[in-house]
C-alpha cells in the first residue's frame, strides 16, 4: 500500500507540474527571443483568465467562444506591451529591463483588482470531480486534462519552431546582431514571442482558474514557472516540460511527508529549494544551452 501511494503521489505531481509547465512555456518563449525573464508572466496569467470570465459572464459569450476571443485580446495585449513599455528600453541594461516587465506585473494586477475586486470566481469549466480511479491510483481529472492540453501546446510550439517564422525566432534567440544583418525584423519576432506568451498564459489562467478559483493567487503562479524555466533551463521549452514534471513529482511526494513534521507549508520550501540549488549548481538549467564565450 505504500508503493501505491508513493505512485498517486507522483502521477498526481506529475500533471501538476505539467500545470506549471504551462504557465513557465510563456517564460521561456520571451526569454528565448530576448533574454529577458518576464516577471509580469504570473500577472499575464490571472489577466487572461479575468478576460475570459469578462466575455463569459458579462458579455454572454459560452465558454468555448469566450477562451478564443480571450486568447486573442492577450495576443493582442503581448504586442502592445512589447511595443509601448520594452522597445522603448532597446539596448539598455537587463536590470532595467526586468523592473520593467515587475512594474508590470505590480500595474497590472492593481489594474485587475481594481476593475474586478478580490473575491475568488470559479472558471465553471464544467468538469466532473467524481473520482477517476486508474488502475489502483486516485487521478485528478481536471489536473489530467490540464496536462493533456498542455502536452499538446507543447507539440504545436515543437512543430511551430521548425516554420519559416519558427526559424526566424530561433536565429533571433541565436544572435541579435546576424539576424539583423540578414534582414530578420528582430523587433517583431520579440514581439511575437510576447504576445504568443500572453496568449499562452490565457490557457494557464483558464486551467488554474478552474483548479483554484479565479482571483490573484493567480499570480503567484510565477514563483512555480520561474522555478520550473530555470530547472528546464531558461531557452527550452521542452525543458520546462520535463522540469514541470519533476518538480511537482518532488514537491507532492516531499510535502505529502514533510508536511505532517512542520505543520504544513512546505510545499513552497520545497520550490524555493529547487530553485536556490539550481542557480547555485547549474544555473543554465539541467537542458539550457551553456554558452562559452572567449575573452
């Protein structure tokens, strides 16, 4: 029976972290085209999934046409945010560039509060809780669906980076200064990655929003990303997959023994000790590229 329970555990971490996996594909992709880690992604995540109540709830619209249309205006938000807030600060210091994207995040989660409030919504995704036995393992099945679809972001991006436009990004991410050379627009192919983030973090919010509600817990969900992007290695997007995996496999296996010990809690201790070893041991991620350069 312990065997059986280690393995719940670990099946149900599993599609967790392929939860979280989700949200850090939208990390990966901008850092990828510019370098940058969006602070602002966890903040993308809860906007998009507000905007799909906002066309569901206030403007009529059914779930399955208020997602797209959800999908499309962040689409459309990503683009506007490259253009108005990051091309401004082109060629300036990432730091400054990073308390960007964090007063992002700060501006638009006030935003959002302000216009919706603080209290928690349910997404009203319609699926069923009863149990969902698999063999003698208990899954989750809004958790199996959330895993599912995000496998399948995951093949359309692995099929969209072997595209003509694909390429482009890549050669982007590769080196600014020789796609220029070659005429590659390399302002739009950085806000490509920003808006194909943001349309992203719609899907994120949908599937979180229907696990925990819709409120700005959502946007803590950064934390979870940012771990799994520096676990997988930043500029891979089948490395936040992997490491989406990994991590939640550890975290409910960890805290599921730990936290009986300390009282609860140690789901987060276990993050946060992921990501510190990370960046002190391999801190270009266990399938990020490590770049040498000679001096």
């Amino acid at each position: 029976m312990e065997a059986v329970f280690v393995l719940e555990l670990a099946a149900n971490g599993a599609l967790t972290g392929l939860l979280y996996s989700l949200v850090a594909i939208g990390l990966v992709l901008i850092y990828k085209s510019s370098s940058v880690p969006n602070l602002a992604q966890g903040a993308l995540t809860m906007m998009g999934a507000y905007l799909v109540l906002a066309f569901a709830q206030q403007a009529g619209a059914p779930l399955w046409l208020a997602i797209p249309l959800a999908m499309v205006a962040m689409f459309g938000a990503g683009l506007a945010i490259e253009r108005v807030a990051l091309r401004q600060l082109a060629g300036r210091p990432i730091v400054m560039i990073l308390m960007l994207t964090l007063g992002i995040d700060i501006f638009l989660r006030a935003t959002i509060m302000a216009i919706w409030g603080g209290t928690s919504r349910p997404m009203g995704l319609g699926v069923s809780y009863d149990p969902l036995f698999v063999g003698p393992l208990l899954i989750s099945r809004v958790h199996l669906i959330g895993a599912s679809i995000t496998v399948g972001v995951f093949l359309v991006f692995l099929f969209f980076f072997r595209t003509r436009l694909g390429i482009r990004l890549r050669a982007i991410s590769d080196d600014y200064t020789a796609s220029w050379s070659v005429g590659i627009p390399v302002e739009g192919g950085i806000a490509l990655s920003w808006a194909l983030a943001a349309a992203v973090a719609t899907v994120g919010g949908v599937l979180w929003g229907e696990v925990q509600g819709v409120d700005q817990a959502l946007s803590f969900l950064l934390l979870k990303a940012l771990t799994v992007a520096v676990l997988g290695g930043l500029d891979s997007v089948g490395g936040a997959v992997l490491a989406g995996i990994l991590l939640g496999v550890l975290e409910n296996v960890v805290s599921a023994y730990l936290d009986p010990l300390v009282g609860g809690g140690s789901r987060d201790l276990v993050v946060a000790a992921v990501l510190i070893l990370t960046v002190m041991i391999r801190p270009h991620g266990l399938f990020g590229r490590h770049d040498i350069e000679r001096v």
